[in-house]
C-alpha cells in the first residue's frame, strides 16, 4: 500500500482506530529518536552542571511524589 493510499484511508477510521495508529507512529519516533539522538554539547554541558549541583548539596530539591502532589494539588 503506498502513502497515498494509506492517507486516503485514514479519514475513513473510526476514532479509537485513529488513535491506535498515532500511538503506534508515536512509539516508532520515540525509538528512532532515542536510538539516533545524541545530546548536544549544550546539552551534555546542563546535565553535568545539574550532576555537580546534585552532588554538591543532594537534599536541595523535592522528591517525584512531593512535585507530583503539588501539580496534582493544582489541577
């Protein structure tokens, strides 16, 4: 089947099978990204000054459950 032919399809679906399909297409990009990309020097730069800064005083920041209580709070 070519591209044509399956973006002539797709407005035919149903939601659920539209949905299925981007979920799908989402993962696919999620694998090539993450198997392709490498971070950038910017990038390797903010993780190692964010490592530092962990080291240095590691009781500084919240935990996941306490950022996740508080944006839970708020919606």
């Amino acid at each position: 089947m070519s591209k044509a032919e399956i973006l002539d399809q797709l407005p035919k679906l149903n939601t659920d099978e539209r949905f299925e399909i981007f979920s799908f297409l989402w993962e696919l990009e999620e694998k090539d990204f993450f198997s392709t990309q490498q971070p950038s020097e910017e990038e390797k730069y903010l993780l190692d000054q964010a490592e530092a800064d962990y080291q240095a005083n590691p009781n500084s920041g919240s935990s996941w459950e306490d950022v996740k209580a508080r944006i839970l709070s708020q919606l």
